[in-house]
C-alpha cells in the first residue's frame, strides 16, 4: 500500500471515528440529563409530600371533646362538672381577647364591657395581656382565664381540648361573618386564583383559620392547588403583618379574614388602593367571647346574660369594631356555627390537642 493510499484510509477513518464519538458522548449525555431530571423529580416529591405532611392534609383527623369532657346534650361543647367540688367560683375574673401582638388596644376597648361584667356578678374583672394563642388557651384550660375570646379557626381546639364554652361573637348590620380573602398587591400581574401558581402565598399561624388552614384547604379543594408542589408558603406571624407586606410589596399574595383587612382600612395601615383580591370563600363564623365549662353554674349564667344584653352604643368595642360593620354581640350554636372549620380542621389534620 502506498504512502497516498494510507492517508486516503485514515482520512476516510477519521470523519467515521468522529460520528461514533459524537453519538456515544450524545447517549452519555442523554442518559446523565435523565438521570438528573429522574433525581430532580424524586426531589420534587419528596418535597410536595414533606409539605403535604407539614400542612395536615395527607394526614387528616377526626376531632372530639377530649376524654375528661363530658357532653350529655350532644351539643359539642363541655358539660359543667356535676360534682360542686369541681366547679370554680373565683373572687377575680380574668379576661382576654384574641392573642395579638398589640393586646392594650383591646384592654382599653374592653373597659365599658368588664364593668358591665363586674356589675352583673358583682366580681372585678381583669384584663389579662395575652400575646400568644397557646398560652391564652393554656391559662383557660388551667383556670388561670375565666372568659375568653379566640379566632374563629383557634375555637374548635379552645373547645375540645380546654373546655371554651362559646356564646356570642361579634355581629352587626354587615355581612354576619368574614370571608377569608387571598390577596396581592395592586400592580401584581395575579388576577385570579389560578394565577397564584408557581407564587408565595403569606400565611400566619397553623392555628389560624383565614391566615392558614382555611386558605391551605379550599385552594386544594377548589383549585387543586397543594403547597409545595403548585405554591410556597411564607409565615408572616400575623394577619396585620401580612396586610402590611401586601401594602408595602413584599409578599407577591397573602391569606387574610375580610374583616381584618376592613380594619386595617379604616386605620389607614392600607389602602383599597393598595391591594386586589383574587379570592373570596363562603362565609365563616366571626371570633366568639365564652367562658371556662367548669364555672359554678349561677356564675357561668351571669356572665352569659351579661355579655349578651351589652349595649354597644358609645362604648369602645364600638370603636374598635364598628368600621368592620360589627356593632353587636349575637348568640351562637357552637355545634352549627363551626362545623365548616371543624371539617376543615380534620382535613387539615389538625388535631385538638394542646401541650
């Protein structure tokens, strides 16, 4: 063979070698990027189930009174002890509203409602500064708190697992009830629900109603929606937090009760301006005012009566609460009121167990 010969063959072996190297480095290359996108993907399940479990609904309950309740007319709610030795007759009533992080504005609203109170079981009354949900629930349950208010989605725990007999909640000539809201900034480009896919959604405290498990529901229910896998989740620790990172654009959505939100209007802390709602549910039942199941009887009626023939007119419960549109206590049935938020407490599995 000559020198021409065997450069030709070489040539001709070249462009051959390099069309086999070339498919064998694209089949390594296919077979990495698939097992890349295989891990990613596990990786991606791992974390929607790891959120799912966070968020209760791969793991939903059935709640009830706790064991040392008794509930002989089946109305949900704790029986007063029959044994006289059980029941408490305090010589001071404490009482609280909703743990916040600004307690004194309620102390001051609830000064007209406590002397009514006082009178009615010729008994001082005492504001107690509650800033955190489970210790409010924890001093009811102990006796350290003789009436009390909780959020709407805290209310089902308060009654099952600390004995919260509710009364009356917060009512008036607006709608009954809030709403809870999904809401963006104004110049977000969200228009609707669907929109929040892919987004952070602002959130407040797993106890909470319409900063939490409400929102974490329904949008699995009515839009298919799951955090982790369609949205994230950022806790704000408070629905006025959350109203203000809206106002000011740092959270891109955010979970809110349409009656905070009116309130947060009429102080000017934002604008309708400010914000567009991309989501509105059905109606849910305002934060009630109780007391403790173990009350001596004569005392628990008392207190009862004298929360429910408060005249709000003049006084500052009016203040506080009259721009939401909520002028006036009104009765509640714990059993009919809270039994959407009780579903949605299974299905979230929350359960009603307080350490």
């Amino acid at each position: 063979m000559t020198f021409a010969e065997t450069k030709s063959r070489t040539h001709l072996h070249f462009p051959v070698a390099l069309v086999v190297s070339v498919i064998v480095i694209g089949a390594v290359a296919v077979v990495i990027y698939l097992q890349i996108q295989t891990l990613m993907q596990e990786r991606i399940n791992a974390a929607n189930e790891a959120s799912l479990r966070l968020s209760g609904l791969a793991t939903p309950v059935v709640n009830r009174l706790a064991s040392q309740y008794s509930d002989a007319n089946g109305n949900m709610v704790a029986d007063c002890p029959s044994d006289p030795a059980q029941q408490l007759d305090p010589p001071v009533l404490n009482i609280s509203y909703i743990a916040t992080e600004d307690p004194e504005k309620f102390r001051d609203g609830f000064k007209e409602l406590m002397a009514h109170i006082s009178q009615a079981t010729g008994k001082p009354v005492n504001y107690v500064l509650t800033r955190d949900t489970d210790e409010e629930l924890r001093d009811l349950r102990d006796g350290k708190l003789q009436i009390a208010a909780f959020g709407s989605g805290t209310v089902p725990l308060a009654v099952d697992a600390c004995g919260f007999v509710p009364v009356c909640r917060l009512g008036g000539s607006a709608e009954d009830g809030y709403h809870m809201l999904i809401i963006v900034p104004a110049n977000s480009p969200m228009n609707q629900i669907y929109d929040i896919k892919g987004h952070e959604l602002g959130v407040t405290e797993v106890s909470s109603n319409s900063g939490y498990k409400a929102a974490l529901v329904l949008l699995s229910k009515d839009v298919g929606y799951v955090p982790g896998r369609d949205f994230t989740l950022r806790f704000s620790g408070g629905q006025d937090l959350s109203i203000k990172h809206i106002a000011d654009g740092t959270y891109q959505a955010a979970a809110v009760a349409s009656d905070v939100l009116v309130r947060a209007e009429a102080e000017g802390r934002i604008k309708v301006s400010d914000f567009k709602v991309i989501y509105s549910s059905e109606l849910f039942p305002t934060a009630p005012l109780g007391y403790a199941y173990n009350l001596k009887p004569e005392l628990a009626a008392k207190i009862r009566a004298a929360l429910l023939d408060f005249q709000w007119k003049g006084t500052g419960l009016e203040n506080l609460f009259g721009p939401s549109g909520q002028t006036k206590f009104i009765p509640v049935n714990y059993k009919n009121d809270w039994a959407l938020v009780r579903r949605i407490d299974d299905a979230i599995g929350s359960a009603h167990v307080l350490q």
